[in-house]
C-alpha cells in the first residue's frame, strides 16, 4: 500500500484519514491541534511539522 502524507484532521478529514488507514494504507498526519489519539491507534504516525525532512 501507499505512504501517505494527510494535513488537515477537522470534520472531514478525520473519517478520510481513518477510512484510508482501515484501507491499509500509512498516514503521517498532521494538524494544527494534536492529531486524534483514534487515528494514532489505529497505526497513523503524528507528525510535528509538514516539512518533509525535519
């Protein structure tokens, strides 16, 4: 499956993130409030910044 980079965890794009996940798919995640501890759960790694290589 794919490496995925998911900005952005409101009303939409929490679900989105959590159907990709349950899809089997990695998700670094990041929003500007502390990523859903659902997600991380679930196998999504929280990411501190959006830069690619920090």
């Amino acid at each position: 499956m794919a490496k995925v980079g998911f900005v952005g965890l409101g009303i939409m794009g929490d679900p989105m993130a959590g159907h990709l996940i349950d899809a089997g798919h990695t998700l670094y995640l990041y929003d500007i409030k502390p990523v859903p501890a659902e997600l991380t759960d679930k196998g999504g790694v929280a990411c501190a910044t959006v830069a690619p290589d920090a």
